[in-house]
C-alpha cells in the first residue's frame, strides 16, 4: 500500500490540488450568487418600504420590482461560470504543466537515471517506448474528470438545465455561442474530446522536450516555453495571417488562443476544433516517435548528462 502511494504521490498530489481549486471556485461563486440574492432583497424591501412614496426612485423600483430576486442560472452557465470567472481560471494557462508531470514522472525517472538500459534487457526497446507513450495518455483524463466533478457542483448549485430562462434572465451572461444551445449534448462530448486531445498533445510534447533534458523541472519548463511559442505562431501566423488574411477566414486566431478549449464564446465551428485538435495530437506523436526509435541514440544522449 505504501509502496503504491509512493508511486503514485505525484498523480494524488495533482488530483488533490485541482479538486481543492475546483471546490474553492464553486464556493466563490456560491458566494457570489447569496451577495447577489441578498442584495436583490434589500432593494426589493427598500422600495416597498422608505423608497415607495420617492418620486425619485419610482423608475429605480419599478425596475427592481418587475425584475423580483434574480433567478438561479442553469447547469451549463453555472459550470462555465466557475470555469472562466474564479479561481480554476488560473489553472488553465498552466494546465499543460498539471498534465506533463504526471505522464512524465516515472519515464523521466527510468531515463534519466539509467534504469531505461536494464527494461530493455527483458523487452524490445521499440515495445518498451510505444508501451510507455500509449499508457502515460491515460493521464489525458485528468482534466475530464475534474470538470465532471465541477459538473455536479454546477447542478447541485443550479438545480436545472434551462437555458432559456438564463439567457431570458442573463442575456450578456453565457459563455457558448447561440448556434450550441440546441445541440447541448454534442457539444459537451466535442468539448470533453477537445480536452483529451490537447492534453495527449501535452503528454507528446513532455516527451519530445524530455529527450535532452537534465531534470523534471526544466524537462517542464521547457516543455512550456515550447508550447506557448507553438500557440503563439498558430494564433499570430497561421490564424491571423495565413487563415485570416490571406485566406479570408474570419475569426480563424479564437482557434489557436490558449483559452479556446476551455471557452467557446468565440469559436464558430466544433468540427474545425476537433481538426485542430487531432492534427496537434497526432503532429507530436509522429514526432515523438521519430525522435525516440533509435535507442542506441537515446541511451548515448542521455549517458552524456552524467
């Protein structure tokens, strides 16, 4: 049992970290939401009572009035809501790192320490790297759990799935474009895949940068500085002057913004997302397999680092 956790202490670590942001988020908006009810309330009593006979204040509370104690937002809008608005929103520029260190951590060990010579003695070197790169994506369901877990908060919260009385009630407050209003469940499943495939894009990416690296830290610092320059070039270059200008396709930067998983406000096609998204995944890994299949060049490469 000690020796299981042991392992696993950076993964437990991790999942702890991101639940407890998660569970802060959804307090601060449960917080939120009671300062914004109990304010309602006491204008509601205010014009019932010292403000009724105002002249000054009539428009002021007939407003007030007609508009009674704001009603609760949907699932939907309370999920993205604790998503975008509260503390989780500094988790997402960094997620990269959240994800790197977990899939990392054991190979990063067996690499760098010299153990990747004695694995290879009991299995094929190829088998061994394919095997390992395979199994660390399982770590790309990290994120989708702990959205799942926001999920729940967010219904336990809102209580309801009704879109339409949000956007009745809130017509600025809504984080998706109109056109995913009907198309809800399909949306959530694109939105989930897009997560997994970026977070496989992340894993590759740790793996790549992983080849000549000393440690951990600068394998994730590295890894880092890569991935921002990479979402620099496809938003400024590709998006902006490729897509945008030269091709005549609006809006084509919302694509590449490090944000653009997490929120659609802007971004017009699912199916254009889900391209992005596989060609990153798929793009890293072709280059992380090309990287890695000679071991004699591994080995040499990381025996000079000591």
């Amino acid at each position: 049992m000690r020796k299981h956790l042991k392992k696993n202490i950076v993964l437990i670590f991790v999942i702890a970290l991101l639940l407890l942001i998660a569970f802060f988020s959804a307090n601060e908006y449960k917080t939120w939401r009671s300062q914004t009810i109990n304010t309602a309330k006491n204008n509601i009593a205010q014009c019932k009572n010292e403000y009724k006979n105002i002249k000054e204040k009539k428009e002021w509370c007939d407003s007030i009035l007609s508009e009674g104690i704001p009603p609760e937002p949907d699932t939907i809008t309370v999920f993205f809501d604790i998503l975008c608005n509260y503390g989780f929103r500094n988790v997402q520029p960094f997620a990269p790192i959240f994800i790197i260190i977990v899939a990392l951590w054991q190979f990063h060990k067996e690499l760098k320490s010299g153990f990747i010579k004695y694995i290879i003695l009991r299995k094929k070197y190829n088998e061994y790297i394919i095997e390992t790169i395979i199994k660390s994506w399982k770590y790309a369901l990290i994120f989708p759990s702990i959205l799942l877990f926001i999920f729940l908060i967010s219904f336990m919260l809102s209580g309801h799935f009704d879109i339409n009385k949000t956007l009745n009630a809130y017509p600025w407050h809504f984080y998706l474009d109109e056109k995913y209003i009907n198309i809800i469940p399909q949306f959530l499943i694109v939105y989930i895949l897009n997560i997994i495939l970026h977070s496989i894009y992340w894993i590759n990416l740790g793996f790549i940068m992983a080849k000549k690296s000393r440690n951990i830290i600068v394998t994730l610092i590295s890894t880092y500085i890569i991935y921002i320059i990479i979402t620099m070039i496809g938003e400024v270059v590709i998006g902006g002057y490729v897509l945008t200008l030269w091709l005549g396709f609006k809006g084509a930067s919302f694509y590449f913004l490090l944000g653009s998983i997490w929120s659609y406000e802007s971004i017009g096609s699912l199916v254009l997302m889900i391209i992005y998204s596989m060609s990153l995944a798929l793009i890293s890994f072709l280059i992380l397999l090309k990287l890695y299949r000679k071991k004699e060049e591994v080995i040499i490469e990381n025996e000079k680092q000591f």
